[in-house]
C-alpha cells in the first residue's frame, strides 16, 4: 500500500479507503435503499450490518495496509465499531464520519450545528457507536442555503469544529458538499477545514478546475469518492455492451488514481472486489482508452455527466 501526506494534518493516509456501505443483491446500497427515512434517522440501527462478509472485507483491508475508512449512517458505524473491536487492526487507523441529521438536506439550512451544544452532543453520542474516543475526520456536509440563509454561518461552524478540537472529540474537519463549486470554495477558504471530501470520477471531473487546486493550494487533504458513480457506471456499461464490470471497474479507477487525490474511498460488497480495486491503485496503470471512449460517447454516460456538471456549476 502506498500512503499519502493528508494535506497538512501531520498523518499519512492508504492511497485506497474503505467506505462502510453494504450492498443488496441488485447492487444498491443497503440502508438508502431500503428505507432512506429510517436509514438517516440518528439511533436507528438496522439489523445485519457488519456480519461474516464485511468482516471479511476488514480482514482483506488490514492485510492490504487500508488505515483510513469512512461510514455515513448510524448502522454503518455501529457495524464499524462492533467490527474493529472484534478484529482490532494491527495499526493505527482513522475513521471519517458525519454527525447524523445534521448534514446536507437532513436539517433545513444546516442550522443544528451551529448549536455547539447539540452539535457536540451529537459527535459524543457517535463515538459511542464507533466506540473510540475520537473522531479523526468529521465529515460537514454541507448545501448551499445554509450560508445564503445565515451570512455569518461558516465563521460560527468554525468557532464550533475549534472547540470540538481543543476537547479533543475530534482532530480533523472536512469540508463536503452536494451543492458544488461555490458552496466547497466558501467552505475551504473560511479556514475552518483540514481537507475537502468530493465526487471526482470520469462522470464528475468538476472538482479538478478549481475546487481541488485550491485545496492543494491551501494545503488540505483531498478525499474523493464515488468513483463508479454510486453504480450508474456499471448500468450505463450494461447499456452499451461493456458487460465486463471488473474491466470497467479498473478503467474507472485508474482515471481516478492519476488526478492524486490523497485517498480515494471504494464500496465494495466482498474481500475480493477490495483487493482488485488496490491491485489497479498500486500498479498506477494508464486507464483503459478504449473502453473509456465507448462509455464517453454513450448517451448514458454524456446524460449523467452532463447533469452532474451542471449541478456543480449551478452557482458560478
């Protein structure tokens, strides 16, 4: 495993990261998928998460040198925590997550974590489900009615994440964001983050114009995520004939892979899809341009990206 300066913080994060999403049967997300209301609901733990599987996928991460592992939901963290005390690392790891339902459009304006009260209530009733005593990187994501509705919102979360520090619940704080390039800029410029958490993929290259240089230029860590389009690659591939999803995986990867972000976070369903995804990050091969222009010249993939870069720039 290769392992990476995270931006200024002082560690050195696995090129590759594991994310805590399980999955069913058709490829979907367990949790979103089932019951998205219950899913995001802060205390709701659904059962069957963190069984005989994922604990083999822990298993393959200690053996490929893995050390940084995000999770979203509470049954996620939970099964996370439960995990890792059954099967302690050998090494040292750090754990990204967010404070549930306080994030995105889960609470209107993002207002409840500018409540430090609630806002450190909540990160300690987290630790308590990852069971450790702090969180390394607290995921704040972020939409964009929060700083038009409140001016002086990020100055105030900042005040928060800086007491959340100095008791020592958390070390780090990544800037995230589902409303695009104005929203991440705001937030990395206000001072108030270590790193910045991303959509970067063949079918999201937004964040490479000015996003992601302007964290190199702060000297943050960069995190990106949702490589295979949370799926959508592998039916936009069934749509054209590109059937061979491993190869399509790999393509996909290795794109990635050479924009070098810090770490690049993988949902996997088993030990083996894991091991393939660290065996393209490590060999650093030249993505696969065939298959690359087949999947660009598709009308699925011209339909997702050309939505998802208007997302992005929606603000510009």
């Amino acid at each position: 495993m290769r392992y990476v300066p995270f931006g200024k913080t002082g560690i050195e994060v696995s090129q590759i990261a594991l994310g805590g999403h399980e999955y069913l049967r058709d490829g979907r997300s367990r949790g979103f998928n089932e019951d998205m209301a219950k899913a995001v609901t802060p205390g709701f733990i659904a059962p069957g998460f963190g069984g005989p599987q994922r604990r083999e996928v822990l298993k393959a991460a200690y053996d490929l040198g893995i050390n940084y592992f995000d999770v979203t939901i509470d049954s996620e963290k939970e099964a996370l925590g439960r995990n890792l005390a059954e099967l302690p690392p050998p090494y040292p790891v750090y754990i990204q997550t967010r404070p549930e339902g306080m994030c995105y459009g889960y609470d209107p304006g993002n207002r409840k974590m500018l409540d430090y009260a609630l806002l450190r209530a909540e990160v300690v009733r987290t630790l308590g489900l990852i069971r450790r005593e702090t969180i390394d990187c607290l995921n704040i994501g972020l939409l964009k009615h929060s700083i038009d509705e409140t001016p002086d919102y990020l100055p105030r979360l900042a005040d928060n994440l800086a007491e959340l520090r100095r008791e020592g619940l958390i070390r780090f704080a990544v800037a995230d964001s589902f409303s695009g390039e104005r929203l991440y800029l705001t937030e990395l410029n206000s001072g108030a983050f270590d790193a910045v958490n991303l959509d970067l993929s063949l079918g999201e290259q937004a964040g490479l114009r000015a996003v992601v240089p302007r964290a190199r230029e702060l000297g943050l860590g960069v995190v990106a995520r949702e490589v295979f389009f949370k799926s959508e690659l592998f039916t936009i591939g069934d749509s054209i004939g590109l059937t061979d999803r491993a190869r399509l995986a790999a393509a996909a990867l290795a794109w990635v892979v050479r924009q070098h972000p810090d770490t690049i976070i993988v949902g996997v369903d088993n030990a083996e899809q894991l091991r393939a995804n660290v065996a393209t990050a490590l060999e650093d091969r030249a993505p696969d341009a065939e298959l690359i222009a087949r999947l660009e010249a598709s009308d699925g993939f011209r339909s997702y990206a050309g939505t998802r870069r208007a997302h992005f720039f929606e603000d510009v």
